[in-house]
C-alpha cells in the first residue's frame, strides 16, 4: 500500500494525540484498580462509623482523644485555646487523621484549619449548637463529622470549639495520587511520542541511509549491485529511480567498454589482414633475390603473386577507407530516383558474363510493376556486388544459381538475393553484417576477403534509409534481403523523398 511520508507523519501526529490519552486513561483505571480496595476500605470504615456505636471508640478514638483535650483545655487553660503555636500544633496533629479545627471567640474566628476556610462551613457549623453531640453536615460535594464544644470564658466571652473530619475520601485520594497520575501522564506522553517519532523517522532514515551507500559505492565506480527500495513511498519511488538510474549507468558503461573492445578488435584485425599479405610479398621478394626463383618462369610467377598480393592489400585498403567514412558518416551519397527493375536487369546483365565462367546461372524474377527508388547508384552497385560476390565465393555447387526478387511493398521495395550455396550456421548468421566477421575463424586467404563486405552494405543500405537481413540454411542456401524507399508520385506532381539535403 502507498503510504506518502505526508500520510505518514500527520498518522503520527494524531496517534501522538490520541495514544497517550488511550494510555493514560488505562493507565488511570489500572491506579483505580489497584486503590479502589483503599477506597472500599476507607468507605468501610465510615460505614461502621455511621451505623455500628460499637466499634466508634476505636475507630475515632483518635479526633475523640483530641476533642477531649480541647475540652479540657478549655475548662482549665482557655488562655491556650487563643494561643496561635498551641492552635497549629494541635492543627497538624488533626491533619494526619483527615480533621480541621474550628475555634470560635463571640462573633470572631479565633482559628481556622486552611482546608476547613470555605464559609459555607462556617455557616453551616454556626447554625447549630448543642454540645457534645457528633453531627454530620453535608457541604457540596463533601461530608463531614464533626464535635462541637461551647462553653463561656472567665470574662463572659462565649466560645466554641468544633472539629470537623472529612468523610469524602475520594478527594483525599485525589490528593494523595495527583502525583502519582502527573508522573503517568508525562511518562506516557514521553513513550509514545518516543515511540511514533522513532519509528517514524527510521522509515525515513533507513531508505535514506541505503540510498547513500548505494551513492559511496557508485562514487568508487562500483555499479554491480542493486537498489531495493524498503518502502512504498516517495522515499521508495526516488529508490526506483536510483536504481533506473544506476541500471542505465552500467548499461552505458558497458557500451563504452564494448566499443572499446570493437575498437582494440578492429586495429587488430586491420594489422593482421594487413601483415598477411605484407609477409608473403616479402617472402615471394626473398625468393627473387636469393635466386630461388632461378628461372624466368618462376620470376614471372613470383612477380605476379606480389602484384596480387599487393592489389589484395590495395584492395582492403579501399574496403578499410570506405568502411571507416561510411562509419563516420562522412561518404557523401548522391540520391535519386531510380527505376528499380531497370537498375536491376541492367547490373546483372553486367555480371552475367563473369558468372557463367563460374558456371553459376543468375536470374531476375521481374515481378512488379515500374517502380522509382531513392537511391545512390553508385553505392546500390557496391552493395549488389558484395551480395553477389558472397553469392559466388561461397557456392560450393555446380549447378549454382542465384535469383534475384524484387517485391513492392506499398512505401518500399524489397530486393533479395538468393543462392543455392554453403548456407551460412545459424550461430553465425547473426554475425555476419558486423565488420571484419567471417564464418572462417582461420582468416585463411584461401577465400579471400577481409569480412567487410556485409558491414558495407549494411552502412549503405542504412544510410538508404533501408534495412538489410539475412535468412540461410546451411549447404542449402542464402537470402540476403534489403528494403528502399519508393518514390511515390502525388497527385500535385510533388515527390516523397528522401530529406533532399543531398
Ligand atoms: N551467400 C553466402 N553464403 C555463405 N556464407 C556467406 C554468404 N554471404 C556471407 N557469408 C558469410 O558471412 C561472412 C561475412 O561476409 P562479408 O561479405 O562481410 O565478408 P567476406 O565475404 O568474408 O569478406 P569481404 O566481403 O570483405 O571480401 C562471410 O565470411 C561468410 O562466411
Ligand atoms: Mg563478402
């Protein structure tokens, strides 16, 4: 599934959010558990508080104990009921049992536990005053026992003394956790935020940190090994792309290795054809002056395997120059519009001659039409030849034959050239238009030829504008086919053809 980094960190974000709540509030019903026995345990208590007199001494002998001390205090030494240290004192004592402590002087609060300053607690407590007796007020939310003890001063003053205990334990517990349930909180936040941008950020990190090695290994030139992307987002989609990239940069790299290679191949197969018939000129020359060849005979003989050898390499020469500003593109080509049949009929009657001393027949199967080509005539003739010539060197029958067909294919012409000779293997035949390839891997000069001759063609034929293939089966036969561009007259008289920049 696409998950977009945006998609991704605004998730994030709201789990931030929505986490931590969901945490806390498990977090704050597990406390609930784990106190609600307290809970229990404290509305127990009272519980036997309000119903069971039994059980009221031990359960508040506590603030009783402290109410008769304040009784007492005020029977015998009420001067201290006025006595701030005295008060405190006996405040903090109150505190720990959950109670406050209330002393009133006439119309004045001589003193007032902090949690007890509400004045609704006041009010409530000044209504009623009958001694000794333990009351219960509900103020709000929250109840509360109290004693209350009046009495008189020495000068007439009256007084009175209350202490109050809260029975609403749930604020007190409140109380007790709210640190505890502040600490949750923060530690909760701080997991889950942890957590999320944690994993967030090592989606984002991990692809990141693949994709720089994979740039450390392409700098030090190392484009074997690929680029899997990690996630299905923008950062996965750059991966793909690294990876198109560094595909398409060992692609390229192995092309300029590859020239490279055609290149080095190339000088050596030039010097080589070149040494071949260096070398036997040079011999033929040794046996002319070592007196080998002793007879005007076999001079005349020697003299004339050296010229030959000599046009061989003469020859290959003008195959090299040709091939190499055929390859350059540097040939100009003279286009025109060629009458393809009569071009045809005209250059194998040309060969005819030649060929019957081959004893090799050769037949045109005129079955189109008058068809104009854009050709070159010159170069068409080189390429004919070349076909033809392999057509000849590589008959291995007596009764040899070559056809030639041409076909009219609507926008183009397709002319093969078919023999009944050696056949070319199928491992080869995808060879063959390649420069300097030959079937015969010895180079032997018995069949002459450098393995230019197709490449030739090839360049010619694609400058044409054309396409050129072979199809053969071996000692059965080869057909080389080629296809020109037809010159199609519109009905304005305008012609379609070639870039005319020629
Ligand atoms: N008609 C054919 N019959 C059999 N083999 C062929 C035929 N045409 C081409 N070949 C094979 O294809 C190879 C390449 O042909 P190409 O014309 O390029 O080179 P070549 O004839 O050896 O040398 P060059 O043409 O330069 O004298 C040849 O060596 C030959 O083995
Ligand atoms: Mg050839």
């Amino acid at each position: 599934m696409y998950l977009s980094i945006r998609v991704r960190l605004l998730i994030s974000y709201i789990a931030m959010l929505i986490v931590p709540v969901f945490l806390f509030l498990f977090a704050l019903f597990i406390i609930g558990l784990a106190f609600i026995g307290d809970i229990e345990n404290i509305t127990e208590d009272y519980q036997v508080d309000f119903k069971g007199p039994q059980s009221i001494k031990n359960l508040m002998n506590a603030d009783e104990a402290y109410f008769t001390e304040l009784t007492y205090v005020a029977k015998y030494a009420p001067q201290k009921l006025e006595d701030p240290e005295f008060l405190r004192e006996m405040d903090r004592k109150l505190s720990r049992i959950r109670s406050g402590l209330i002393i009133r002087k006439e119309d004045r609060l001589v003193y007032t536990s902090p949690s007890l300053k509400d004045p609704s607690i006041i009010r409530a407590l000044l209504a009623g005053k009958n001694n000794h007796d333990r009351e219960q007020i509900k103020i709000g939310q929250r109840r509360y026992s109290y004693k209350q003890y009046h009495f008189l001063t020495e000068n007439h003053k009256e007084m009175s003394i209350y202490i109050l205990r809260d029975l609403s334990p749930f604020a007190h517990i409140a109380r007790r956790f709210f640190p505890v349930i502040i600490v949750v909180l923060l530690l909760v936040l701080a997991f889950t935020n942890g957590l999320l941008t944690y994993l967030v950020s090592r989606s984002i990190l991990k692809p990141l940190n693949t994709l720089k090695r994979a740039t450390e290994r392409i700098k030090e030139g190392n484009l074997d090994f690929q680029i899997t992307p990690t996630s299905n987002d923008e950062l996965g989609e750059l991966s793909l792309a690294f990876e198109k990239m560094r595909q398409k940069l060992k692609e390229s790299i192995d092309l300029q290795l590859q020239y490279e290679e055609n290149r080095k191949e190339l000088l050596s197969n030039i010097s080589h054809d070149l040494k071949t018939p260096i070398t036997a000129i040079k011999g033929y020359v040794e046996g002319i002056r070592d007196g080998v060849a002793d007879t005007d005979e076999k001079r005349e003989k020697y003299l004339s395997i050296i010229a030959r050898k000599a046009e061989d390499m003469d020859r290959l020469i003008d195959e090299l120059f040709l091939f190499s500003k055929l390859d350059l593109k540097k040939l100009p080509f003279t286009f025109e519009h060629v009458e393809i049949m009569e071009y045809l009929s005209d250059s194998i009657e040309e060969l005819k001659f030649d060929l019957e001393k081959h004893g090799i027949e050769i037949r045109l199967t005129k079955n189109i039409g008058p068809a104009c080509v854009i050709a070159d005539r010159e170069k068409l003739k080189r390429v004919i030849m070349n076909v033809i010539g392999n057509s000849v060197k590589y008959m291995n029958k007596t009764n040899g034959r070559i056809s030639v067909n041409v076909a009219d294919l609507d926008d183009k012409v397709r002319i093969q050239i078919e023999d009944n000779g050696s056949g070319i293997d199928p491992e080869a035949l995808p060879y063959i238009f390649d420069r300097f390839y030959r079937t015969d891997k010895s180079r032997s000069t018995l069949t002459g030829g450098s393995g230019l001759g197709l490449a030739i063609a090839k360049q010619i034929i694609e400058e044409h504008g054309g396409e050129i293939w072979a199809e053969s089966e071996p000692n059965k036969g080869t057909v080389i086919s080629f296809t020109l561009k037809k010159v199609i007259e519109s009905k304005k008289g305008v012609t379609n053809e070639k870039d005319s920049d020629y």
